[in-house]
C-alpha cells in the first residue's frame, strides 16, 4: 500500500499588497531622511532667534522616524492563518489531548460575579468533549459571593450544556446568547425554560451581592462555605479549593447523562506580609493546582470579562498544536482581544489596527506577544522548557488518578499549593511559571518563552474566539495604557531586554517588532515637544519649517500627507470608520501626553527604588448614566484626575497660541497673512489640528453640564492662580517682544529716538555703569532730556547715577532722548527703553467671550514687561555695584601696596642715615 499523503491542519499566506506596501516604506523612508538632512544643515546660528527649538524639532522628528522605523518591522511581512478544523477531527477524533481553562478574577466589587460566571459557563461548553475539559477559577478576592455564583453556575450547567449541544448555540456565555437572540429562537419552549432557569440563577446572585452576603439557607446547603470565617478579606485569607464538579466521578452528569467537566474554585492564600504577585500569582498557582486534578497538556487563559465566542476555538487551536511536520516548535497560540461593547466610532480608540495589522505582522517574524488572556498554551513551555528539535512534546498523557478516596481530603493537600509560602526558596516566577516582577507578566513571560527557541501563532478567526469589555471613560483608557506601556518599558530596562537577552535567539525584525511596543512610553517627550514648542515660536513669529516657495518643503508635505493617508486607508482596511479614525487620533494624542508620562515618570522612579510595581484592576462596572454617554459617544471627563490636568492644560494653551495668532494677524496686524502663509503654514496648520482634535475637551471644560465635563478640582487646576493664569502666563511671556536696552559708551553727547504711537506708556530706566579710569569714581552722573514729536520738553534729569520713570505719550511721533556726560571721562550707560499699548477692552467690545480674555492677557503681558524691564534695571544696578565694589577693591589694594612701599622706603633711608651718622661719629673719634 502506497504512503499516505500528508495533508497539513493549516495553512500560511503571506498578507496581500507587500510589495505595493514597500514601495510606500522606501518612498517614507527617502522623504525621512531628506527632513533630517534639512534639520541638520539648516540650523540656526548661535544667536539667532529659534536656534534651540530648532535643535529640539531636529530631535524630536529623529525620534519620529527612527519609531517609525520600528513599526515597519510589524508591516513588512505580514502572515494569515487558516485552520482545517474537519482535517483533525477525521486523523484525531479519539485522541484528543485534554485542555485546562484558566479563569482569573480579582475583586467581586469591579468584576461583578455574574459576569464571572458567564465567562465560566461560555468555556465549560466549549464543543469539546466533556470529560477532557476542565475549568479552573481563580478568585484572588476568596469571596464568598463569587464562590455561591459558581455554585450556582455549577448547578445551571446541568441544563446549559445539553441545551447548547442541542441548539448547537453561538454564542455560549448565557447573558450574551439571550441578548442576541432572535424572535424565532424566543419563541421556542426550551429557549423559554432555560432562560427562566438563568434569570432565577442571576436574580440570586444579584440579591446575594447587593446586600453583600450569601443567605444562611445557601450555606446550609453546601458545607464548602465552612471555609469562610469572619475574619477573611480580600487581602488576608486562607486558601481554599473546592471542586464543584469533577469528571472522573461517575455520578457528575447533566440532564442528559453526559458527563460534565471538571469545575474547580481556588483562592490562593495572601498575607498582607507576604507579596502576592498578582496575577501571575494567580496563574501560577492554578498550573500546580491543575497538575494535581487534570493535569492536561494545553492550558487556555482568559481574563473574567472575556466570554468564549467562538465554541470550536479548542478544535482550531489544536490544528496548530497537532500537525505532524510543523507543530513541534510552536509554544503558544494567541486570539486578538475584541470587545463586545465599542461603540460605532470607537470613541476612545481601540485595538483595532494592531489586532488587523501589526499582530499579522509580527507572526510573520517568529510569532506574537502573549498579551494575558484569549490564549492556549502548551503547559511544558510554562514549565520552562525549552525547545528542541528531537524531543517532541507528546499531547496525550494520561489523566492524574485520584488517590484520595475522600473530595476533601484531596481539597486539602492540594490547598497547600496555593498557600503564600510555597513558592519560598523555588524557582517559581524566574524560571518555572509566569515572570514576576513586571506590570504584564504575560508579555515578559512570552518574550523568555520565544528566547528558549519556541515560536508562537497569531490566529484571527471570521468568527471572534472571544469577545470582552472595552473601558467606558476616558480616565480607564488612560490608566490601562499607562499600566501596559510603563510594563513594556520595565521590561526593555531589565536583564529580559529583547536588545539583550533576545539577541542571537530572536530574529532581527522579531526584536525590532518587541521594541516597538517597549518604546511606547518614551514617545511622550518629541510627542510633547511638537504640542507646545511650535505653537508658541508661532506667537513670536518665528518658522520652524521651511517656506512654501523652499523645494524642502517638498518632504514635509509628502511626508505628512502620504502618513495620514496611509494611516487612515489602514483604519478602513481594519473594519473601521472614518469618525472611528479621527477618535483614533485624538488617543493617540492624549496616550502620549498623559500616560505615557506617567509610565515612563513610574518606570525610573522604580529603577531608583523609589517606587514599587502596581496592578490596577480596570472596572467593569459602569454608572447608567456614564454608559449611557458612551453610547451617545460621549467622552467621559468626570474624574479628577492628574492625566486631565495634563490634557485641558495642553488644549488651552494651543488654544491661546491659536488665538493670539489671529490677534496679531486681524487685529495688531504685526505680522502679514502674506508673511504667514509663505514661512509658517505648516505650524499653523499643526496648532490649529491640536485644537481641533481638543473639541471635545473644549466642550467638557466650558459648555457641557452633565456629569462627564471637567470636574471642577481639575478645572481649578487649569483655570485658577494655580494652572489658568500660569498658561496665560507661559503664553504672553514668550510672546513678549525684547525690551529695547543697549549699553553704550558716552563721551560727550549721545541721543537715541524710538517711535511711540499715541496712547502708549513709555518706560524708561538708565544706569551709569563705570568709567574709563579704574582710578576715576565720582557721583556727578550724567543728564538726560527727553523731548517729544514736537521738541517739547518731557523730562529733564540732571547729574544722575541712575533713575528710571514712564510717560504716557500723548502724541504720535518718533521721541528722543539725549544723554550728555559733564564728566572728562568716558561713561558706560545702561539703557532701557519700552513703549507699550494695551486697549483690547476698546478693540473687542462687542465680543463678550473674547473680551475678558483679551483684556487678562494684556494685563498680564504688560505685567511681564514691567518685571523684565525692571529686572534689567536691577541688574544693571548689580552690575554698577559690582563695578564699583571692584574699583574701591582695587584702590584699597593700590593703597596698602602704596603705604607699605612708602613704609619700606622710609625704613631703608632711616637705615642709611643712621648708619651715614654712625660712620662720621666713628671717624671723628678715631681722629
């Protein structure tokens, strides 16, 4: 008989359009470097205006393309999978390894029980057969409420499973088929009594929770409640196992006599002395509490909000794990996450381009990250395995026999591996388990995996595996974003760096690929740099980008188009919107100038032992009120948070370069539109994106009055002494002209004339730094005369040091001011003159909003030039003294020299004479 021919369980395509793709990249990639070349050929002289945010712009657009750089790497080859789920169940059908499902909760509070329980009951019917399907639940709580919800879930499971293997139902998650369900399906007799079963199950559970205690008649029930004392929270409990249902006991059946799959509850033992790890924790322990039940060889995670979608998932994913020539070296297979309530527009963003797109290509390079949840994997990688090409993994070992003939006495050793010292002095959490130490252990755990040789799957099937919950507000977003990119950054600054510890183990592109995601956080500070530093050299009047009629401004153009064109056809392409795209902007900006900070500020404050690794739970419970503006598509402002601050304090501040801009242009006319246009479009057209995008912000922050606005704590910090007036502030100081001062030396005469519109106040302050002459030091001053359009006399000071006064001028014309030095010696002055005009209350009166405003801002601006004008004054002042302190120095130190040359002159002729006398005296004896 001839050999059969082998047929694969799935198949590789390469994604279609790469060589169109590259030809895009390589054109970017020229268009890059040209902006580069510009940056650095163009810089500005040392002294010229904009030199140092030049400098910063050349900095900031190198880091731009060396990320984009990057982000190729998650392009260039791009892979699909396909399955062929019908090929493994003719060659495998009876040979079917068994699979472990871990389930994760932490808090009934955040992650309501029923919702739990969903989740549970969407994977224990998974179409796989019964007695090979064990379900574990973690609750790190140890509540007992989420204990009596899978009691209760445990009990429906009876009618559940032989209804969906009846009904062949999709989806498989109670709450999620009901709300799907269609009027024929509602009509049915079965559909009608299975849902009465689970709304008396939900209604009890609903009762339990709200009055936050199991009834004494549920307990009496089950004694497993005997577990709970009055002492367990949700930081300090014992550990306790309970199995619910176990498929190696005969008597566990359905309604139907099948056997159900085994259900087991943990709750790992935490002492507030002992650290708990979090999640990894959690998983970690449910791998030893497993291998003592079940001990099967595929292990499927899944957060609590992730419901199972797709009832076949167990069946494709064991195409991937079960071919015979390409299997051996695949350690994990990952789902993408979706969400079951995004709105239409996804008005906080999504996964979505990174599931469609970047997950797609980092396959190609050797396979994706482990993102936590929606993912099976071999438990022999956990273990820490690594990969070799002789020793296969073998998917049917056999089932753990029961060696304890009582449930509980088995309950109770195996509580001992889920205590808080059993890890103590073992390598779990290092090199056996999930990595501790890091904010997403799962990806940490992933990245060591694929570094012992193992590659893993990225599997999008047309039908979603999972379906989860999405954050409602825009705080939630921020802080989960926060939480993964400040995980991704402690991963690249630790000994697990892809740089490091994957080089030599994980391809090039598969590095490049991690390091897009490890970098995340860093991109706040070019990001940051182009929202403020571009908009306000706009207010001064300064470009920072090439002329329109400049053939550099060529790249620019191209550059920006061809990146957002590209951007947006990549959104469509991923089953996006048009509005979806532009709300995929405006995150993209907010991540970057709030929790990227905070990540990156988190991650060296920890690398200085100054903070600790933090894990927050995201809530998936919402107000019905804040829901109900997530289906209006409504942004959520309404917490107080620190992010927001950040956020509204950005928006006003573009807003107010934006503003001051068309003052100038509309109102002062100081700069042309003419002049604009050609030398600084492309920084108008920046600034008023940045405003654009903040629509939303403007709206919360001054028109909206439903709960979602501002809060008024943040609105305080932005709007008050403390945040408000700083912005301002920030804006009119570096809109501020140079106030006009010159040092000169006088010999005689010396005149200057400024031109002085009506109306204007005129300050004016001199100094009469130092003479010629070390040795000349008088207090005779020097005159000055100011005189008008006219030649009328203004002011007449005669024989000053310094003095400083202002005017207002009540006439049009060019001013002059003459100095003249009586002295014979030459005199350096110090000289300051600013001439100053604020009527905005007379040039907006009919503008009630801008008015105000208008008239703060001219008030602060003249403010800030009265400080500068008198702090030049002052140093003026400092330097005279200075001066001064240092002749009087000098002639101290000449007339001690002076004294002690006199004194020593006079003690050598005192010498000479007496010694002169001494001689004739002793002459005229001997004589």
């Amino acid at each position: 008989m001839g050999k059969l021919k082998y047929e694969p369980l799935f198949e590789t395509k390469k994604a279609k359009g790469r060589i169109l793709y590259r030809l895009f990249a390589s054109s970017m990639f020229c268009g890059i470097i040209l902006i580069w070349i510009y940056r650095l050929c163009n810089i500005p002289k040392p002294g010229e205006n904009g030199r140092y945010g030049w400098i910063g712009m050349l900095g900031a657009e190198l880091w731009f393309g060396f990320y984009w750089l990057l982000t190729q790497s998650l392009r260039w080859n791009r892979v699909h999978r396909h399955t062929f789920r019908d090929r493994l169940l003719q060659r495998y059908e009876d040979e079917l390894p068994r699979v472990d499902v871990f389930v994760c909760t932490a808090d009934p509070a955040i992650e309501p029980p029923i919702m739990v329980i969903n989740t549970v009951l969407s994977v224990i019917a998974y179409n796989y057969p019964p007695e090979k399907l064990s379900v574990y639940l973690s609750d790190d709580a140890g509540s007992e409420l989420t204990f009596y919800a899978l009691l209760e879930a445990s009990r429906f499971s009876k009618h559940w499973l032989p209804y969906c293997k009846k009904f062949n139902v999709e989806p498989r998650s109670p709450a999620a088929y009901f709300t799907s369900s269609s009027l024929s399906d509602q009509s049915n007799a079965d559909f009608s009594e299975i849902k009465r079963l689970y709304e008396d199950m939900a209604n009890r559970i609903d009762d339990a929770c709200k009055t936050e205690k199991v009834s004494d008649q549920a307990k009496l029930e089950y004694t497993g409640f005997s577990k709970w004392d009055s002492y367990s929270s949700k930081k300090n409990h014992a550990a306790i196992l309970q199995i619910l249902i176990d498929s190696r006991d005969e008597d566990t059946k359905d309604i139907d006599g099948v056997t159900l799959p085994t259900l087991v509850y943990v709750a790992r033992e935490k002492h507030p002395q002992h650290f708990h790890n979090f999640k990894a924790g959690a998983m970690n322990a449910l791998i030893r509490v497993s291998s003592e039940i079940s001990n099967a060889p595929v292990i499927l995670s899944v957060d609590c909000d992730m419901y199972s979608n797709n009832s076949n998932s167990i069946q494709e994913v064991l195409c991937f794990f079960m071919d015979e020539e390409r299997s051996h070296d695949i350690a994990f297979v990952q789902f993408p996450q979706s969400f079951e309530n995004t709105t239409k527009n996804e008005v906080y963003g999504s996964l979505r381009v990174i599931d469609e797109v970047e997950f797609h290509g980092v396959d190609g390079n050797g396979g994706p990250l482990y993102t936590g949840t929606g993912c099976f994997h071999r438990r022999d990688t956990l273990y820490g395995r690594e990969f070799s090409k002789e020793a296969k993994i073998d998917l049917k070992s056999a089932c753990p026999e029961k060696t304890e003939k009582d449930v509980h006495e088995l309950e109770e050793r195996l509580e001992r591996l889920a205590s808080s010292t059993y890890e103590q002095n073992t390598q779990w959490g290092n090199e056996i388990g999930l990595k501790y130490g890091c904010p997403v252990e799962d990806v940490l755990t992933g990245l060591t995996i694929q570094c012992k040789g193992w590659k893993s799957v990225y599997y999008r099937p047309k039908r979603k595996a999972f379906l989860g919950l999405t954050a409602t507000t825009l705080d939630q977003i921020l802080v989960q974003h926060k939480r993964w990119s400040e995980g991704d950054l402690n991963i690249l600054l630790s000994k697990y760096s892809p740089i490091r510890y994957g080089l030599g183990k994980l391809n090039f592109c598969h590095m490049l690929g991690y390091l897009t995601y490890c970098l995340w956080s860093p991109n706040f500070l070019a990001t940051l740099y182009y929202s403020i530093v571009p908009s306000l050299y706009l207010l001064k009047g300064i470009s920072l980008f090439p002329q329109v009629s400049s053939k550099w401004f060529l790249p620019f153009v191209y550059v920006i188009i061809a990146e957002l064109i590209y951007s947006f056809a990549e959104f469509l392409y991923s089953g996006g919107t048009i509005l979806g795209w532009w709300n995929e902007q405006r995150i993209w900006l907010y991540k970057r100038t709030s929790s990227y900070i905070f990540a990156f500020l988190d991650t060296m404050l920890k690398l200085f032992g100054s903070s600790n690794t933090t894990f927050i739970v995201t809530p998936k419970v919402t107000d019905d009120d804040v829901l109900l503006r997530y289906k209006q598509e409504k942004m959520e402002f309404g917490s107080a948070s620190p992010m927001l601050t950040i956020l509204s304090t950005l928006a006003m501040l573009n807003l107010f370069c934006l503003v001051g801009l068309v003052k100038e242009l509309i109102l002062t006319r100081e700069l042309g539109l003419k002049y604009v246009f050609e030398t600084m479009v492309l920084q108008v057209l920046l600034c008023g994106i940045l405003v654009f995008v903040n629509l939303p912000l403007y709206n919360a922050l001054f028109f909206r009055q439903d709960k979602g606005k501002i809060p008024s704590s943040t609105t305080m910090r932005i709007g008050s002494l403390k945040g408000w007036i700083l912005v301002t502030i920030l804006v009119a100081a570096w809109s501020c002209g140079e106030v006009y001062g010159i040092r000169f030396v006088i010999d005689r005469e010396e005149c200057f004339s400024h031109k002085v519109e009506m109306g204007e106040t005129v300050h004016v302050s001199f100094v009469v730094i130092k003479s010629e002459g070390s040795w000349h030091y008088n207090e005779e001053g020097v005159d000055l005369v100011v005189k008008g359009p006219s030649g009328e006399q203004i002011h007449d000071f005669r024989d000053k040091i310094s003095e400083k006064t202002e005017f207002v001028a009540h006439h049009e014309g060019v001013y002059r001011f003459c100095f003249t030095n009586k002295s014979p010696y030459h005199e350096t002055i110090d000289f300051d003159l600013h001439a100053a005009h604020f009527a905005y209350h007379d040039e907006h009166a009919k503008d009630e909003h801008f008015k105000p405003l208008f008239e703060n801002i001219g008030q602060l601006e003249e403010a800030l030039y009265n400080i500068q004008f008198e702090q030049h004054w002052l140093e003026a002042q400092t330097d005279r003294q200075a001066i001064v302190n240092e002749i009087m120095s000098k002639r101290a130190m000449y007339k001690a020299l002076f004294e002690c040359s006199a004194l020593i002159g006079v003690s050598v002729l005192q010498v000479y004479l007496l010694k002169h006398l001494f001689e004739r005296k002793l002459g005229q004896s001997r004589v």
